[in-house]
C-alpha cells in the first residue's frame, strides 16, 4: 500500500511536524507539504522516504501566503496524489488538493484545528487589526471565502481525526463535523528525569498565541527566579526585549534536541500558558521527564493535566498576578513529589499509543 501524507507546511519545529515526521515512519509514506524552512524546522534527514515540496519559503504578505497556499495545492498535486493507495491530509490549506483524489481512493485527514484566526479566535483577530478598511476586507469579506473553502474541503472526508477532545468540539461548533480522537504522539523516552535544577523552563514556540511575553512579565518581578526560556518563533524579538536587563532570565531561541532534553530533565518545572491551546504537547513532554507544568486551565490541557497531581493550573483568564503566585507555590518540594505522577500521566500519550491508534484507523479506512 503506498502512502502519502500531505502537510501545510514546515515552518517550525512544531509538535504537527514531530506528529508527520512520526507518522510516516510508521505507515511507510511519503511527505508533500508546501514549503519547508530549514533553519526553523526539522532537519530533513529525518524524512523516512520521500519528500514533495511545491513552493520555496514563506511568502512576506500574510493574504498572499493563504492564496498561494491554495493556488499551489490546486495546481501541482494532482498527478501526485493519484499514485497513492492511501492519502493522509493533515492541516487546513492543504484541504484544498482533495479535489484531485480518484473516486473511491481511500483517504482521511488528521486535524490540528479548525483555521482559529476565521472560527474560533475571529473575534480576538479582527479586534486586534487597527485598520478600519483591514478589518472589513480581511474579516468581514475574507473570512467567508475562507470559511466556504475550509468546508467545501472537509466536505469530502468521510473520516476526520481530531487530536485532542477540545479539537473534536471546535469541529462540531463551527463545521458540524464528527470526528474520533487520537492525541499527538510524544516520545516519552526522549524526556528523561535528571536532577532537580533551580530554574522554570518554557520551552513551547515563542508566537503570539502561546503568550511566552507574560512569562517573562512575570519573571521580571521575581528576581530570586529564575527562568529559561529554549525556543523561537515569530514574537521572539519582543521576548528578547522584554528580557533585557533582567540577569534571572535567559532567552535561548531554538536550542539542539540533545540540549532541550538536558534543559527540561534538569529543570524545576515547565511554564506553558497559550491561547485555547488545541492538544498540548510541550506540557507532555515535561512531564515525561517528571518535571510539573504549570499551565492555564484551557483546552487540551484539562484533558492532559491532572491540577496538584502532575501540574499546577492558573485560571483561563489569568493575570500576571496568577502566574506569579503559581510559580511561588511550585517550590522545589512540591515539584519533586510530583515526579512519579507526571511520568505516570504521560505514558498515557506515547509514540506507541499514537502508532497502534492511527493503523487501526488506516485498516478501518482501507477497510
């Protein structure tokens, strides 16, 4: 059985990225995505097979990336994805290339999320545009006809994997779209306890959404803590900013994963506080190595994280305040007798877990 799966794109060293890379080592497949960067991604010899890339780099204009995202999946898939028996699709743009798929060829799509800045986070995103005619044209207008294209394309999968509970509901909200659950994988055994270190760890991608500028807010007036903070992304330079000039915190940017396995086996705990985070894996991972994350209470992380048990949790709609008094309540002790429930919490999320759920679903689709 021959296998492709097809993903939007490589941009970061992202949990979905970690998932293809592992999910097609498991099945055999091939890769095609859009683009791949690779000083921010995955190095490519991590690939198990074969490897389409349709287009070159991230394009500077936000409106014309989404375009060329579909022009391209349109357009230059087609004579690809009819070699396969079986075509994985994982991602939203991508959605777009099921057009092509021979009647009856055997098909699923693995979702992150619903497209958030056009369903669940629209509010917030048209809020934050300060042009008046940006808003109108970009949400008012635009998010429909991303919308329509997103549901048109969903429409032809007849089976849809959601990674977390919290993604399931998001599908039914906003696209009435049943799906079954199968969490990220996370390798357990690549995240191993060490020592019992004096330092907070945040180690999630550096953006917008997943809020790592409040952290080291926070940090700024708790100068006997100290706090570490080993990733990049696309708000990496106002978290540089906002760390100048305070000596207890460290911003590392993208870090080796020899290194990011020594920096959370040997931390006290992990910080983790995005936006309606979509599954979690950052916070898993920490606690496979025994480490406590202290997250907000939000999606996927009220299915991952047990409060007081293997983590601490901060309200929804926390305040610097909350994240402060949460880091003062982890002390070192607290941290360590959480050690054995954190490893235990996490066997639930394994790469094992992961590979024996996603066959099943490949023999329930080939039937």
């Amino acid at each position: 059985m021959k296998t492709l799966i097809i993903h939007d794109r490589f941009q970061f060293r992202g949990g979905a990225e970690r998932l293809i890379l592992i999910m097609a080592k498991a099945l055999n497949a091939d890769i095609m995505t859009e683009f791949w960067i690779d000083e921010e991604t995955y190095d490519k010899s991590e690939i198990p097979h074969k490897l389409y890339i349709l287009d070159k780099g991230d394009p500077n204009l936000i409106v014309w990336r989404y375009f060329r995202a579909q022009l391209n999946f349109l357009l230059k898939t087609r004579k690809i994805i009819r070699q396969y028996d079986l075509v994985i699709f994982s991602g939203n743009n991508c959605l777009t290339s099921s057009i092509h798929l021979k009647i009856n060829q055997k098909h699923f799509l693995y979702c992150h999320s619903p497209i958030r800045h056009v369903f669940d986070l629209f509010k917030r995103s048209r809020q934050e545009q300060e042009k008046l005619w940006k808003r109108i044209i970009y949400y008012d207008i635009g998010a429909w006809g991303i919308r329509i294209i997103y549901w048109l394309g969903l429409s032809r999968f007849k089976t849809v994997v959601a990674n977390s509970k919290n993604v399931q509901n998001r599908l039914i909200k906003y696209c009435r779209k049943k799906s079954q659950v199968i969490w990220p994988p996370i390798q357990i055994d690549k995240f191993k306890w060490i020592s019992q270190g004096d330092y907070y760890l945040s180690f999630g991608r550096v953006s917008a959404l997943k809020r790592v500028g409040d952290i080291v807010k926070a940090f700024q007036t708790m100068p006997d803590k100290k706090l570490i903070v080993s990733s990049g992304g696309d708000d990496l330079e106002n978290v540089k900013k906002l760390a100048e000039g305070y000596n207890n915190i460290q911003v590392l940017g993208w870090v080796e994963h020899d290194k990011l396995r020594e920096l959370v086996g040997n931390c006290m705990a992990s910080i983790y506080i995005p936006i309606d985070e979509d599954a979690g894996m950052a916070n898993i991972e920490s606690m496979a190595a025994g480490k406590p994350p202290i997250v907000n209470y939000d999606g996927g992380f009220v299915e991952s994280v047990e409060d007081q048990v293997s983590g601490k949790f901060i309200p929804k709609d926390y305040t610097i305040k909350d994240l402060q008094e949460a880091v003062e309540w982890m002390t070192p002790d607290k941290a360590l007798s959480m050690q054995e429930s954190c490893e235990k919490q996490a066997q639930k999320f394994s790469e094992e877990r992961f590979v024996r759920e996603i066959k099943e679903t490949v023999k329930e689709v080939y039937g």
